[in-house]
C-alpha cells in the first residue's frame, strides 16, 4: 500500500509470498467469498480453479487491491497489508495480466514497458537508453518483438509477451494472469508458458486462471479449487487427477449425482419422426469445432460441459447471434440463413439467453411490452400496434406461466428474478418456436420459479417442441434431459443416453478426459443409435 | 410511455394541471421519480401564474401568440431530438441542417414555394440518412457522427446560401405570417407534429421498437428487431422536421442567413427534451414533457426580457435549470441501484 512494500523483506523460494487468511467479501448482502484461505508461495505456479461464481474473480480482485475485503487479511511477504487501490498493490510488486491487455494501444512496445518509469536525460525520455534496455529485456525472455512497434499492432498474444515483460522489468514478486491463454494461438501460448515458468524459476510466484484444464497440468505446480465462494481443496497438480478436480469443482462426489428427485423433472420423453433440429459442423473462430447436434420433435437434449467448453456459443450460433465461420443449421428440415437472428426467429427458432439483465430484459419497459417484444410487426397493422391483440397475448402468456406482477405495466426490473425469467419464457414462447434454446435457464431464481420453470420445460416437449437445455446442474440435466451432448473445448467430447447415465461417466466426460479414470469408461458413439 | 402522455388530451396543451399522479404507487414519501416526469409541469404552472399577476399585458393575445410563433420551431426540432435521444443517441447536426434547408429555399424559389419546401426537406432527409447510416449500419457514436455533420453541413449550408438573402414569395410569406382564425400556421404545423409524433411513439410499431432499442440495445437485437432501420429511420425523421423548422423559420423572417439560422438551436432542442424528463441514456420518450420544456425554456427567456434582465442572466439561468434537471435524473439513477 506504501512505497516501503516494494523493498519488503525478500522472501525464499517455497515460503508464501501472498496469502489469504479468512478472506470475506460480501455485495450487497450476497457472499462471494467466504472465508477463504489461499496461499501462494515464491517460485511457484500456482492455479485457482472453480467454475462461474465460484469466486475466483472476487479473490483476484481483493488480491490485487481492486476490493477491500471485509473480513479476514492478505498477507504479502509475511506483513498484513491493506491495498486500497490496484496501484498499491502494483508499487508492492504484484502485476495482474488480464485478457485484455491494460497498456496503452498507441504507444511503443518500449514505451508501455517502462510506462512511468522511462529512463530520462536531461528531463526529457531517453529513447535510445529506453529501446536498448527494451531489447535486452525481450532477449532475456526469449520473446522476438520489435521493441519500437506500436503496441496495437501487434497481436494479442504478443501484448500480453508485453504485459510480463512490463511485469519482469517492475522486479514484480507476484504475477496474476487471469485467463491469459482465452484468445491466443497455440504458439503463442508456447512462448507465455515459457515465460511464465522463467519466472518462477527467478522466484516469482504465479496465479494462473485458465478454464482450459490440459493446460493447468503442462504448467502448474499447485491448485486451489473455489466452490459458491468457499476454499474445497489445495493440492500438488501433479497428484491430482481430471476427474476428482471436476468432482471438487461441481461439487458433486462421485456417487451423489444420480440421486434423483432433486428436480422437478418428469419422465423421458423421445419421440421419433423427423429432426426438429440438425446442426453439422458449425465452426466458430476460436470457440467451436465443428460442433454437431440434432434434436426431435418433443425432446430435451442436454447441452453440458466447462466454462469455455462451447455451450453458450452452440446455441448463439444456431440462433445468429454469434458469426459462424462454417456449418449448417437445418430447422424441421429447412435450411437456415447462419448469422441472422431475423432469419432464426424466422424459421421458428428461440434462444432464451444465460445473461438475464445484459441480454434479455428491457428494464424499462412494463412486463406487457417486454413480452410482446419479438412478435410486434405481428401485432400490428399496418405499422399500428393493436393494443387488444397485445392484451389477449399477454393475459394468456400471464396466466399460463403464473407471472407475478402488480399489473402487466408494471415495470420489468421492479419484478424478481424468477418472474423476469418466466417474462423472457413468455416472449419466446409468443414467437411459437420449433426449437427452443434455454441457456441456464434456472440459474439465479429462486426454489419455487425454479420447480415452475423445470415443469415447465418438461410441458413443452410434451407438446413437441425441441429442446436443447444448457444447465450447469447436473441434477438438472440428468433428470431434465434425454440425451446428454458433452461439450469440451468447443467439440462434441460425448454423447449419452441419461437413462442408463451413470455419474462417472457424466463426470469423466465433463472432464474431457477418457483415460484418467478406469473405472469410468465413457461409452460414445452407438449407445442409442 | 408514461402516464402523463397517456392521459393527455391534446399535445401543445400547457400541461399546467402538473399531470396526474404517477406518484400514487410508490407512496407518500418525497419522490425523485415524480418530480422528474412532473416538474417541467409544475414549473411551468408556476411560471405562467407568475407573470399573469407580475407582468403588464401579459395576458395579451399579441403577447401569447408572440410566444408560441417563437417557440413552434423549437419543438418541431426538439420532437426530433427526443425520437433520437430515446434510442439513447443525440443529433447535433439540427441546428446546420435548419440553415441547409432555409438555404436551399431562394435557389429552388424558382420552382414555386412547394417545389421550393420540398427540396428543403429532402436535403434534411439527406442529412438524416447520413447520420442514421453512420450510427445504425457503421455503428460511430452519435456524438461524434453528429457533430461532423454539425460542421459539414453548416458549411455546405454556406455554400449554397453565401450571404442573406431575401424570401419575398408570397406562398412562403403567408406560411411564415399567415394565419387561420387567429392561429398562426407556424404554430398550427407545430401542434399537428406534435399530434403525429405523439400517436408513432404511442401506437406505432415503429414507436414501440424505438424504445425497446433505447432500453436494452443487445436484448433488441437478440429479439430479432430491426435495429439498424428503426435507428436510421429515428435521424432520418429528427432530419426532416430540423429542415422543416429551418423553412418555418426563414419564411417567418423572411431571410435566409447560413451562418446564423439554426445557431445553438440543437442545444434548446436538447435542453427541451431533458427537461421534460426523457432521460438521455434512452428506453423512454416524453412528448409532452418535451413540449412542455420548450415552452417553460421560452417563457423563462420572455419573462426575464418582459423584466429587463439582459440577455446573459437569462442564459445563465437556463444552464442552472438544464443541470438540475440532469440532477434529478441522476438521483432517480441512483435510488433505483440501492
């Protein structure tokens, strides 16, 4: 927090150099952290593993100053420490690498390394001293850059080569890279991980967040897995296997999983006849690898897998909302423009989105017009909108889906998560869907609109529309859906029937990994052919 | 899209009742939300009750009328303005393409006064092409393409026009000073835009998008609106009623001046419609409110000229009234996060 940090007592190689004791921090009544331990030592490489609100996020941003913690202490080279901003942690020797790279676009690749610091002559910048101080920098670590580019022309892999660096030529203790390797090319994330273990062979202690799990193996000494805000375990990399890191990380022992009951699913329901859904090779840049999924009339298919695995961009794909490079979409046997929402919602089909506030609700407006949103031109004549229409629409939509509202002008935002949902529902079902693409559809509501909106689901296939669920529940999909596509780094891993699922196999095929466990085969192709 | 509009007769209507209670859900306590869809109301009332006991001849219908000529060109503009600032953008452009149009009318005079307004409200439909296309189908940010134009256009606006010069058609005179029954036209176009604009944010599908994309862009876009044609479509009319004020205004003065027509007029028309309570981050759209602050602007501006306060005071007081006004809206903002 004061400049004194920077010149702390040196701490040796396997003793802690940041720690977390009892850490909690709270927003707005909800705990994101509780209680957390975590401790990363010198010349080690150390990952933090969880999946969406585990709390990883939170605890990188209490270690780098971003949050004041409201309970519990970090410890920096033995002393408690108080940063009340991210640049006390940055003059005490912690440097954070996000994804997007937070240097200065139109300045040298030399310049945004000594930003701040610039060697000087006679008060003005010592551009030669600054560029052959750059090069020997970059020799050091192996990194082929020229120094005097402009930083945004370079790719992002290589402003990220920049950030270390920077990170290196602040003698920086700690570095936090927080998912550094999202965006980059495998080459590219050669020479990070390069870099990244020089470090530690210096002395430095890394946190390294990744939801590409191959990668935590190849570099990592030790792990940290978060769960809803809480510590679960701490551990050498090297003796823990994919299928018990995935188990700690959901939370779910082996065992537990087909326990049954937990959701308010009814029984299976396949019926034959004609595809509703065929998706065949759909390709997106970085993000999907020629992904396929069909779906029936009257089914549920289970979209499951990591963060990052694809399951989100599958379904914006299929709906146009995210460009596919290649692939094809065919709704009831039509084939569908890619890349056109217009088009998707056309040829009958709905996405009802994971991030609630960002891309589904329009605060604003009152629960009538947010539901009668996406079939307006249906609704009018002429370009006027028959507000008697509206009202037969909306009282239906009200009624069946038991939405709570003072009245349907009430304000969206003023209503509880769980009816904002059943409002969305209520949208896309008024556009009269073949395929319906529920992401996380449950997430965030509470018990009650949960069981309702699981019923829900269930009532729809019943009647024959297609469904695809994404749910990172296992409960949710094991029970809510017929067939279970595994997704992993943007490819089919695995396809399963969850009649005759067992949780090891749900597991194992969530960790992308057939081989880790013999007891767990994972049965693919032909199971239900 | 509120209840003030819903239960308004007729827009042009002073509004001086200070609208029903929207008040009533939200309980007895001290309301931000209420003072800011109200205020501009209340306000004016209280402005109007003022100079009727304060000003001589103030209820005079020379006086009146004087006042609502010089208002009529501010609200077709800030109709405009607040269609744009609904879909959370701004037109700065308003004030030059009133100068390209009030240009364009001595070249084309030729054609007759029709002929001649025609081509002027093409060149604003132009204008409003080109800033719809740079902000809907580009994506530039509306400050930035409008205020190119803003520049652009001024200067194309000098191009034609050159200097002053003279309208001394008869069409456009009896436009710019005629009358029907004592109501001058100019006020006459003004309230039936008004009338029109009204019924397209209330009833049209149009209206109804305009305010979705203004509310939630990406949840507009993922419910397969037309965004890039509702958001052209918004400049386009915000062009269109500019070059309509920028005629009105040449053919009442009976002068067409580019470099000065049209001056500072986007900032009134902005003015106007924060005032009336369309909060400038968009979803919502207060025609009367807009209405109601132009006039509240105007008679600010009479009521300290009928007092001999000079000009600048009454500038100042403006800037006070337009920062509280952004003031409310943000104590609304911030009562909602808590």
């Amino acid at each position: 927090m004061t400049p004194q940090h920077t010149t702390a007592a040196a701490v040796a190689v396997g003793d802690p150099v940041l720690q977390t004791v009892g850490v909690t921090k709270s927003f707005s009544g909800v705990r994101a952290l509780e209680g957390v331990d975590f401790e990363l030592r010198a010349g080690e490489i150390h990952t933090l593993v969880g999946e969406n609100g585990a709390g990883k996020s939170t605890l990188i941003k209490v270690l780098t100053g971003v949050y004041t913690p409201d309970g519990g202490e970090v410890r920096y080279a033995g002393e408690t420490v108080h940063f009340r901003r991210p640049a006390d942690a940055q003059h005490a020797g912690i440097s954070t690498i996000y994804q997007e790279v937070n240097l200065v676009p139109l300045l040298s690749v030399a310049r945004n390394i000594f930003l701040g610091r610039e060697p000087r002559r006679f008060g003005l910048i010592d551009v030669g001293a600054m560029n052959k101080r750059a090069r020997e920098l970059m020799a050091e670590l192996g990194i082929d850059i020229d120094v005097t580019a402009e930083l945004g022309r370079l790719g992002l892999g290589s402003q990220q080569m920049v950030a270390l660096a920077r990170a290196m030529s602040v003698d920086s203790r700690v570095v936090i890279m927080d998912e550094p390797t999202s965006s980059l090319e495998s080459a590219e994330v050669e020479t990070l991980f390069r870099v990244a273990r020089g470090l530690r062979d210096r002395g430095v202690g890394l946190v390294f967040v990744s939801h590409r799990l191959d990668e935590l193996w190849e570099l990592c000494d030790r792990v940290t897995i978060l769960r809803d805000g809480q510590w679960v375990h701490t551990g050498p990399m090297a003796q823990t296997t994919r299928l018990e890191l995935v188990s700690k990380m959901l939370g779910r022992d082996v065992d537990e999983v087909r326990a049954g009951g937990a959701t308010e699913f009814g029984a299976s329901h396949r019926q034959s006849g004609e595809p509703a859904l065929v998706v065949s090779g759909l390709d997106v840049a970085n993000r999907l690898h020629g992904v396929d999924l069909t779906v029936h009339p009257g089914e549920v298919v289970g979209l499951a897998g990591l963060l990052g695995s694809g399951r989100s961009e599958t379904v914006k794909a299929v709906y146009g909302a995210l460009k596919a490079r290649s692939g094809e979409v065919s709704v009831a046997g039509r084939k569908v423009r890619t890349g056109s929402v217009r088009g998707a919602l056309a040829s009958g089909v709905a996405l009802l989105s994971e991030d609630r506030k960002a891309e589904g609700i329009v605060p604003d407006l009152s629960v009538r017009d947010n539901i009668a949103l996406a079939v307006l031109p249906r609704m009018s004549r002429a370009g006027v909108v028959s507000e008697a229409r509206i009202d037969a629409l909306v009282d239906t939509f009200m009624k069946r889906l038991r939405i709570k509202a003072s009245s349907p002008d009430q304000k969206v935002r003023e209503l509880s998560g769980g009816n904002q949902q059943k409002v969305l529902i209520a949208r896309w079902l008024a556009t009269e869907p073949t395929v319906f693409l529920l992401d996380e559809p449950t997430r965030g509501i509470d018990v009650g609109a949960k069981a309702e909106v699981q019923a829900l689901i269930d009532e729809l296939a019943e009647q024959g529309l297609a469904v695809v669920l994404i749910s990172s529940e296992m409960d949710e999909l094991v029970e809510g859906a017929d067939r279970i596509v595994v997704l992993h780094d943007g490819h089919v891993q695995a396809e399963l029937d969850s009649t005759d699922l067992s949780s090891s196999e749900l597991l194992a095929a969530l960790a992308g990994d057939r081989a880790a466990d013999p007891q767990a085969p994972i049965e693919t192709e032909g199971q239900h052919a | 899209m509120s209840d003030s509009t819903a239960t308004a007769t007729a827009p042009g209507s002073t509004g001086s009742t200070g609208g029903p209670g929207g008040s009533g859900r939200s309980g007895t306590r001290f309301d931000v939300d209420w003072v800011r869809r109200n205020g501009v109301f209340v306000a004016l009332g209280v402005l109007l009750l003022a100079n009727v006991f304060l000003t001589d001849n103030f209820v005079s219908t020379g006086t009146l009328r004087l006042q609502l000529v010089q208002v009529a060109p501010v609200v077709i503009v800030a109709l405009g303005m607040a269609l744009v600032i609904g879909t959370e953008g701004i037109d700065l452009s308003v004030g030059a393409v009133m100068a390209l149009a009030a240009a364009l009318i001595p070249l084309y005079v030729g054609y007759g006064s029709v002929g001649a307004i025609v081509v002027g409200l093409v060149g604003g439909v132009v204008v409003g092409l080109l800033a719809g296309v740079l902000v809907g189908v580009v994506g530039v940010q509306p400050i930035v393409a409008t205020l190119g134009l803003m520049v652009a256009v001024r200067g194309v606006a000098n191009l034609f026009g050159g200097e002053i010069k003279s309208i001394r058609e008869p069409g456009l005179v009896s436009l710019g000073t005629g009358d029907v029954a004592g109501v001058p036209y100019v006020v006459l176009i003004a309230a039936v835009v008004s009338l029109v604009v009204w019924l397209v944010v209330r009833r049209s599908t149009y209206g109804r998008q305009l305010v979705a994309i203004g509310g939630n862009k990406l949840a507009a876009q993922l419910a397969g609106l037309p965004v890039r044609r509702v958001l052209v479509t918004t400049y386009v009319v915000s062009g269109l009623l500019a070059a309509m004020a920028g005629i009105l205004l040449a053919a009442r003065s009976q002068a067409s001046d580019p470099t000065k027509l049209g001056q500072l007029m986007e900032l009134s028309a902005i003015t106007a419609v924060v005032i009336g309570g369309t909060p400038l981050s968009g979803g919502q759209v207060r025609i009367l409110g807009t209405i109601a602050g132009a006039l509240l602007m105007q008679l600010i501006t009479a009521t300290l000229i009928f007092h001999d306060i000079p000009d600048s005071t009454a500038q100042i007081v403006q800037a006070v009234i337009v920062i509280a006004a952004v003031y409310v809206q943000l104590g609304r903002g911030k009562a909602r996060r808590s």
